[in-house]
C-alpha cells in the first residue's frame, strides 16, 4: 500500500479521456493575499508565505520591506525570481538598476547581492519572490550568518506567527515515503 497519489487520464471538462496520464486533482489552492496576515520577521520586514516545498527547497512569499530597510548580503544557491508589485527597491551593488513596481527580474544560481528599500521610499515596498534552493547570509565582515531555506522558512515564519498570536495559512507541496507496486 501506499500514501501516494494514484494516477489517472486526464479528462476535458466533458468527461473524454486525454492521452497522457495526470494525478487527481480535485480543487485549486487558493490563498487571497488580501485576508493573510502579515507576519513581522527582521525588523522592518513582513512576510505573507505563500507556498513551500520542503523537499524541491522552493518558497514563494510576499516580502514587504519598510522604507531604509536592508536585508544582509547573500549568496543564492538556486535561481530567483522577483516581481516588484508596490515601491521601489535597489541591490546595494548595483545602484543604478533599481526595481520599481511592475519590475520583473531574474537572477541565476551564484547571485551574490544585499537587497535594500530605501529611506527615501514613500511607501511599503512589496514583491512576490520566488526562489529555488536557499540563501546564504553573511554579515557586512564576510562571515557567515545563516541559511535561508523552505525548511527554515517554515521554521522561523511559524514560530514568528505563534508569537504575533497569527494564524497563517499556506500551501505546501512534496511528501516524500515509500511506494509499493501490488
């Protein structure tokens, strides 16, 4: 026996069989970023976690950053992806290509960068961050501060909700085990 998920043909919305094999799906997951919480972690910072996936160390959130705000300088082990929804952000090294709302930017694994909101903002800066693998920190004298994965993620914003008194809701996704054939 096993806990995993059988699969099935796919079907059209009129009940015909596709040719190719799907797993089940039997509802969309939905999450209205306007009913979660906000959830302060660092000082200046909320986060709103969307999705994590412990096993492929994929996380999506919503990051909001505090005019003067910076995050420490960090080393992406995957690639990453922002979407800069409100305000205006800048790495400090690269000053002159700031991200602004309706920004998209790509990053590739090896990226090395420290993320800044700055003083000057007149509002709230926020972006969808999309990111695989984790980020390495490191404080401003090059040496190492932390890890930032899906697993400590999980661990922190959980931890910081309990003690805000939140209730947040996510979806997660992977669920490793063993399978047997019959």
């Amino acid at each position: 026996m096993s806990d995993a998920l059988p699969t099935a043909f796919a079907k059209t919305s009129t009940g015909s069989e596709l040719p190719l094999l799907s797993l089940p799906q039997t509802e969309l997951l939905t999450l209205r970023t306007d009913e979660l919480p906000l959830v302060a972690a660092e000082p200046g910072t909320h986060l709103q976690v969307l999705r994590l996936d412990l096993e492929a160390g994929r996380w999506v959130v919503l990051f909001h950053m505090e005019p003067g705000t910076s995050v420490p300088i960090h080393y992406h082990t995957g690639t990453a992806e922002v979407f800069t929804l409100k305000g205006r952000w800048v790495y400090r090294e690269y000053p002159d290509q700031p991200q602004t709302a309706g920004s998209y930017l790509f990053e590739p694994g090896g990226s090395v960068h420290t993320l800044h909101a700055p003083a000057d903002n007149t509002e709230t800066t926020v972006m969808l961050v999309s990111v695989d693998g984790a980020n390495v920190n490191f404080t401003e004298d090059g040496q190492f501060h932390s890890v930032l994965d899906a697993v400590a993620i999980q661990h922190w914003f959980c931890q910081f909700a309990q003690e805000q008194g939140v209730k947040a809701r996510y979806i997660t996704t992977g669920a490793a085990g063993y399978t047997e054939t019959e």
